[in-house]
C-alpha cells in the first residue's frame, strides 16, 4: 500500500511538475516563434537566449501589487482566476503518456489515473474552466470583462457540441471510453484513428482553438475590441493564473489530440518501442500541436464574431453530425 502511494505521488510530482514547466516554456516560445516569423530576435536578455525570461517574468507577478477594482465582487474576483486554470491541471491526470513501464519488476502504468471514463472526466473538466472567465469577467465590474466573459460562454456553447462529437466518433471506432484502452488500439501505424477518421480529427484540432480561446478565436481577450477582455482589471499573480490556465489548457489539447488521433505514445512501425521512446514520442507529437496553436496565432487573421458563431453553428456542427452518423453506419454494418 506504502509502495504503491509512493509511486502515484512520484507520477503526481513528474506529471504536473512538467506541465507547468511546458506552460511556462510556452510563455517563452510564444514570444520566440512570433518573433522568428516577424524577423525580430524576441527576449534575449534574461540568461543564454532569453531562456529564464519565464522566471523573471514568474517574479514579476509575484512582486506585482494586487488591485481589486471599485464595485467588484471581491469574493468571486479573487476565486476565479483559480477555477479558470483548475481544470487543465487536473485534466492531465487520465491522460496516458505511454503504455508502460517495467521498473525493479514492477510494471507501473504510465498515467495518474486510469479511468474506465477517462474521456467523459476530461469533457466533464473542460466544461468547467469556462466558469472561471465568466465568474471573473462579470465579478469584475467592467464593461469590456463583461463582453468578454459573454463571447466565452457563447462560444464554449458553439465549439463544445463539435468537440464532443469528434471525440464520439473516436470513442466509437475503439469502442471504449478509456484512454489507455484508445492507444492501445493505435499501436500499429496505420490503425492510427487519424486515418480512418480524418474528419473528426480536423474538426477537434479546430475546436480546441476554439476551446482555449486562441487565435482567430480569442474573442474572450480581443485586444482592439474588449482591451483584454475578461482579465482586463486583474493584475499581479490571479492575472498570471489566468494565462497559466491558457497555456495549461493548450498543453492538454495538445495531448489529447496525440492520445485520440496519433497513436499516443506509439512509433510508426515500431509497436514494441521500449517505454521511454514512447514517451519521447508522446512528447514530440505533443510539441508540435503546440507549435501550431503558436503558428495559427501569428499566421491567420482574427475572425468577426458572427463569422465565429456561423462557422460554429453552420459549419462544424453539421460536419461532426454527418461524420458520427457516417462512422455509427460503418460500424454497424461492417464492423467486426
């Protein structure tokens, strides 16, 4: 009992403790990547190529003065910033990051968590961290945070349906609801679920742009429009937290979209890789669904917010209806 504690809190420490580090490195490529597509060198000036920018950015916040504006809700102003990035964290529980691993004998499997409903825990868990940007938008007492928080819950509505219904069509090709059973049945290469539903895969990888309100659908922040949206009146270390969410958020799509559509930790051609390049593999795939939420960001324009409800409502929707049906058909006429 002792033994198997200490496991789970060793894999809690490891698992987290890397997801805040990717979040903070996230901080940094953000600016790097923007500034290698716009010619520019980025920050260059805290350690060897700007890398401790994200520390000194972390003492900043913490140094920072607090201010809690006039006529917020002071309770719920405070509150919000923490249900806002809470999901993400806790999200990266069920998410295997490989198979598993033989260490002194013992076989350890290579997650937090392994639920038989790992896929309803994660929608359950994202639907939960738009709460926190209305709670704050509206705790706020300002008219742009209010706006902001609004176009969060809109199109939380609006994007949410086709992600669910992505993930449905997956869930029905593996015929589980848990994620470590999912990869396993992408362990050969061309069972990968990216080839037999590309559809689906198209439509989650723009619904998570959706979802963690990135670019061309950061409708929630609109800089020329809202200032800064929901988060315009926090500062100090609640205003960290809302972009630690972000990132933490990108870092959990990110790795649901390796686990649902690429395999997961699997390397072409290679099933029986030994566990740690599986991780790496994991990683990789991982890294770059992150490089592209960077490379969208700088590369396409923001949309108006009637072109962001009718791509949701007109567009999507549709697509992840007619491709659920299409699966559910497949399946059950020339299924095994």
């Amino acid at each position: 009992m002792i033994e198997e504690l200490l496991i789970w809190l060793v894999k809690v420490v490891v698992v987290w403790g890397a997801l805040i580090a990717t979040a903070a490195i996230m901080s940094l490529a953000e600016r790097k990547v923007s500034a290698w597509m716009q010619y520019r060198h980025g920050p260059n000036r805290v350690g060897p190529g700007g890398i401790l920018q994200p520390l000194a950015d972390g003492l900043k916040f913490i140094m920072k003065e607090e201010l809690v504006p006039a006529g917020a809700n002071r309770l719920i102003f405070r509150v919000a910033p923490a249900i806002a990035s809470m999901p993400a964290m806790l999200a990266v529980a069920v998410i295997p990051f490989g198979y598993s691993a033989v260490i002194a004998g013992r076989e350890i499997p290579l997650s937090i968590a392994d639920l038989d409903i790992g896929v309803l825990y994660i929608l359950a868990l994202g639907g939960l961290a738009v709460y926190g940007v209305i709670l704050g938008g509206w705790a706020s007492n300002s008219k742009y945070s209010l706006l902001g928080a609004l176009r969060a819950s809109a199109q939380m509505i609006s994007y949410e349906l086709t992600l669910m219904l992505a993930i449905l069509s997956v869930v029905l090709v593996c015929g589980s609801l848990n994620l470590r059973q999912i990869i396993e049945t992408q362990r050969a290469f061309l069972d990968w679920n990216v080839f037999s539903q590309p559809l689906a895969f198209v439509l989650f990888t723009i619904a998570t742009f959706a979802e963690t309100n990135r670019h061309p659908f950061d409708f929630a922040e609109c800089e020329p429009e809202l200032v800064g949206g929901f988060h315009t009146e926090y500062s100090a270390m609640r205003f960290a937290l809302f972009f630690l969410g972000e990132y933490c958020a990108m870092t959990v799509m990110a790795a649901l979209n390796t686990t649902l559509f690429w395999g997961g930790p699997s390397i072409p051609f290679w099933p029986q890789a030994p566990w740690l390049l599986g991780v790496a593999s994991f990683a990789l795939k991982t890294a770059f669904f992150l490089f592209l939420f960077i490379w969208v960001r700088w590369t396409l324009p923001r949309l108006r917010f009637d072109q962001l409800m009718r791509l949701g409502w007109q567009v999507l929707l549709p697509l992840s209806l007619v491709n659920l049906t299409l699966t559910g058909a497949v399946m059950a006429f020339w299924g095994d």
